[in-house]
C-alpha cells in the first residue's frame, strides 16, 4: 500500500522504457518488507532530474545512458572508485546530501575472472559509463586492453587511462582477443535489436564474449558467438550484481540475487 510515507527511489535515463530496474527494486522491496516504490524517469536532462531528487526526498537513483558521466558535477561528494572511473551509476540519497557509487565495475568483473583476466587482450567495445567502468576493473586485474569507441577522442582518452590501446570502428576487423565485452546499447531491443558491435568474422572457439546489453537476453552478439564455440556471459549477469549493490547501498540489505534473476527471466518470457 503506497502512501506518504513510502519511499521513493528511480532510474534516471533515455531511454528507460525497456529498463527492468522497477521490477527487481520493487520485488526486493517486496522480499524484505520494505516501505518503497521503485520507478523510471526520463528526464530531459541530468541537472533537472538531480533538482527533482532534492525537492522530492527521493531515496535513491540507478544512472543509466547517458547521464552516468554528467551526473557527477551535480552531487554532493562522490566515492572514490566512482570518481576515479568518471561514471557515477548509483546515487544515495544521505539526509539530503547526494553521494554517487559506481557498482558496474565490481558487477561486470564477477562472471569475468573465473575465466581469467590477467595477460589476457581484452576488447572493450564502447567509452562509455559502463565502458569506463568495465575498463578500470579490466586493468586492475592486469589485462591488456582494445578500446573500440565511435568517438575517436572518447575512446583514445579511455585507452591512455587504462594504458591500453586505442582501434577505430573501422578497423575491428583487424583486432584478435582473448575476450570481447560489449558496453554499448549496440543490440538492445527495441531499436538496435538487429545490430551487431563486433565483427562475426572475429569470433573464434574458446573465446569469451560478454554483453552487457540484457534486453533482449540473447543478443545478436551472444547469438553468433555461441554458435562459432564462444563462451558467452549474457547482461543479465551484470545488471543483477549491480542492482543487488545498489540495494545494499540504499537499505544496508542484500537482497536475493536468484529472485532478482527469475524476476526478469519470467518477464521476458
């Protein structure tokens, strides 16, 4: 039952109408008896947004493109990790002052080091918020990084704080890694659905291929590369320990990961 004493926290993006972030806050919230409402605002712009977050009392916010980097001139204080990565995708909300977290970079290294990461090349396709993040947490792990970035400036930029090396759009074809990793809304439904980040003909056996892109499941990406004998690591990996970090971050709870999972699996059928 809502009422004026619940809670209020959001996604802030655009676009967010294909965001599965309401359904696994508001079941969370459900789980632990917790008096909140999770909603998805697309604001014209970050600075409005983070005004409402103030006049309002929201509680808390998820960042999503393409407000991740912007957002950190209009908070408070920032962590340090988050600082150091230039992306901000968790804002909390401590008795009006406004701190931003980054919790892409832990959640994209879990299903990652299993597999290995140190001495391994790694292409990163996207400069991005999560790009940045995914990036960091790659060089701290000792992997030798490819930056792939539309932006030739943002992506060389990327590629000189992680001491990697920066390849043009245009010249993926000649890129051989151990792991690809798409950050890029390349591939999400409902506009991009049929497109494809990395070349097919770069996909080989035994290399392992992640995309951050969770809607749908099954990319076009991941799609090709199970079929050529990759080892693939699909979104829903990441986006579920980044939301579980932002509820602990929010609540001082850990919610339960395998609810969260089934929530979204169901949903997209």
């Amino acid at each position: 039952m809502i009422s004026a004493a619940t809670n209020l926290y959001c996604v802030l993006g655009s676009p967010v109408s294909h965001s599965q972030s309401p359904l696994v806050h508001n079941i969370s919230f459900k789980n632990n008896k917790i008096d909140a409402v999770y909603l998805a605002f697309e604001p014209p712009d970050i600075e409005s947004a983070i005004m409402s977050m103030r006049t309002l009392g929201i509680k808390g916010a998820s960042v999503t493109i393409p407000f991740k980097e912007t957002i950190i001139h209009y908070l408070d204080e920032v962590d340090p990790l988050a600082l150091d990565i230039g992306a901000v995708n968790t804002v909390v909300n401590k008795a009006g002052r406004l701190v931003g977290y980054n919790t892409d970079c832990d959640a994209a290294l879990a299903p990652l080091i299993s597999h290995g990461i140190q001495g391994k090349t790694v292409c990163i396709i996207g400069a991005g918020g999560a790009g940045k993040a995914v990036a960091h947490g790659i060089a701290k792990q000792g992997g030798h990084i490819i930056i792939v970035n539309r932006s030739a400036e943002k992506g060389a930029a990327l590629a000189a704080e992680v001491k990697g090396r920066f390849i043009c759009q245009d010249q993926m074809d000649t890129i051989a890694a151990d792991v690809v990793i798409n950050t890029t809304s390349c591939g999400m439904y409902p506009l991009q659905v049929n497109d494809l980040p990395f070349p097919a003909s770069n996909l080989i056996p035994g290399m392992v291929v992640m995309d951050v892109v969770y809607t749908p499941l099954n990319t076009r990406l991941l799609s090709i590369a199970r079929g050529k004998g990759c080892t693939i690591i699909d979104g829903l990996s990441m986006f579920v320990a980044q939301a579980a970090a932002q509820f602990e971050l929010w609540t001082g709870l850990k919610p339960d990961t395998k609810i969260m999972r089934d929530a979204v699996l169901k949903n997209q059928g």
